[in-house]
C-alpha cells in the first residue's frame, strides 16, 4: 500500500485544481503498432507504447516538436516489438521519471536493450499491479486495470497480460487495452464489470480477429473506437469481424491506417476526435474532420 501511495503522488508535480485545462490523447501512425502520448490538464505527459523499431526515430521526434525533453512515466503495455521497438529512441529524446511494466518474462534481445538502458539511466522499473492509480493531476486519473492477478498462462499470454488503463477525467473514461485478448476481457468483466464504461475505447490487440468480444463491447460502450494498425499489414489487422462487432456495438471506428494519427480531447465535459496527420503532414488538424459528442452523464463509473 505504501508503494501505491507514493506511485500515486510520484506525478504530482505541480498544484493540482479541477478542469485546469484539457486532458489530450495522442494515438500516433506508427505502422503496425501502438504509441500514445497522454497529456494530462497540469502538464503531466505519459507516454504509451513506442511502435515498433522503424518508428522510434519520428516518435523521438515528435516528441522534440512537442518540446517535450522529459517524460513523467512510460507505459510499456507488453514487451512485443510493435509496442516496445521504438522505446529506446524515445527514451533517448525524453527520458522518463518511471517506467511501467507487466513484468512479462519475454527475454527478446530488444528488451533486454531497453532493460539494459534503464539500468544504465537509472531509470525506476515497477510491475504493473491492479488497482494501482496515478493522480495526474488537474482531476485526471489514471487506474491500472490489468494485468489479471493471478497471470494467465497459454501461448498468448505475453499479449493476455497486456497493460489496461483506464484514464478517467470528469464524466469522461477512456479504455485502453494494449494487445488484451478474450481472455483477459473476461477476466476485466469479471473483476471490472460496470467500471470498464467508457467513451473511447483503444481496441485491443490492433483489432484481431478473437480481441473486442460482443459481450466485453457491451460492458464497455464505447462511443468512439480507435484502431491502431499499418496499411496493408500481414496480419489482416483490424478483422472485419472485429469492425463487425464494434459497429454493433455503435462505436464510431477511426482508424489509424486509414485516418492517420488521431487527437482526443476531453474538458471533462465533452469529448472530440480529430486528425492531427495525415499523408505525412504532422500535426495540421485544422482542414480535418472532427468529431463531437456529447457524453451521457456519470460515464467515469
């Protein structure tokens, strides 16, 4: 409990009051994978993901433009390339104050290298536990939903024991699933229930084929749905029974092989989805679509 404590305040970094300013999220083109950059009311940034390898260099140098020198915390979801090949080109340009971990045995030579680096930066590692939550400050909150206690075991499992966030600021929840398969959404159903409500949903696992379950869809009831994937992938990413499901479940699907990198942004209140680059023009969002909804009320369960 002691450690929850101080992980928590960990990123309390300046004075904290209620709507200071927004609560942003970044979900980058990065090809098959995921990187997200979360900006919390304060200031506080967390970086989610890294994409894979080829990506490290323009996430190093988006997070330049942004000026961002320094992270407050980097979320490793799982240790798979497409999630963790670009964290040591990130980390070169921002480090940050902690890393977050499932602590998945996956002795890949890449994160054994970022492992490696940490250590060399003194970088802290901690394991991701369930129920852990992290004041970002401004109102914002970030609560560490999985991955399941006791692990789960299978071929899968590196995915199953993905990292779960959800981000929760005012009426507004977001979930974010990392590479989760159907057996930690039924695992989230279980344990979770009515707190895995939620306005944005990041589809798990890129948008497989056995991820985005019916009966987890509805639990959530996302208004909106992000699916990170690359154009023209190997892997048949997102499956059209994946984007079968969440259309029933009356998601509006963006997706990054086809819309580019997306901003979400929230006052609390209110929350919008646009297109910050598209056909490699970063960050342009003015000529765009946007979308916005109004949420129903009491969404953060």
């Amino acid at each position: 409990m002691r450690f929850f404590r101080l992980f928590a305040l960990l990123l309390l970094l300046a004075p904290s009051w209620a709507w200071a300013a927004p609560l942003t999220l970044e979900v980058f083109d990065v090809g098959q994978g995921d990187a997200m950059l979360l900006t919390s009311p304060t200031g506080k940034r967390v970086l989610i993901d890294a994409g894979p390898p080829e990506a490290g260099e323009r996430m190093a140098k988006r997070l330049r433009d942004r000026g961002i020198d320094a992270l407050d915390l980097l979320v490793m979801t799982h240790p798979h390339l497409d999630h963790v090949g670009g964290v040591r080109a990130a980390i070169a340009a921002a480090p940050p104050r902690l890393v977050l971990d499932p602590g998945t045995d996956h002795p890949t030579r890449t994160y054994e290298q970022i492992l490696d680096e940490l250590l060399r930066r003194k970088i802290p590692l901690r394991i991701a536990r369930r129920g852990t939550k992290i004041d970002l400050g401004g109102g914002a909150v970030a609560e560490v939903l999985a991955p399941p206690e006791p692990r789960l075991g299978g071929k899968r499992s590196v995915n199953a024991n993905s990292i779960v966030l959800a981000i929760r600021f005012g009426q507004i929840a977001w979930l974010l699933t990392g590479d989760a398969e159907p057996e930690t959404e039924r695992w989230l159903l279980r344990e979770s229930g009515s707190s895995l409500r939620a306005d944005l949903l990041k589809v798990a696992h890129h948008g497989s084929r056995h991820s985005s379950t019916a009966e987890f869809l509805r639990a959530v009831g996302p208004r909106d749905a992000i699916v990170s994937c690359g154009a023209g992938n190997d892997y048949g990413h997102p499956a059209p029974a994946a984007i079968e499901r969440l259309e029933r479940a009356g998601a509006k699907i963006w997706r990054t092989d086809r819309d580019g990198s997306l901003r979400v942004t929230t006052d609390g209140k209110t929350m919008r989805v646009e297109r910050i680059e598209t056909q490699g023009k970063a960050d342009d969002s003015r000529n765009h679509r946007q979308h916005r909804r109004r949420t129903r009320p009491n969404r953060a369960g």
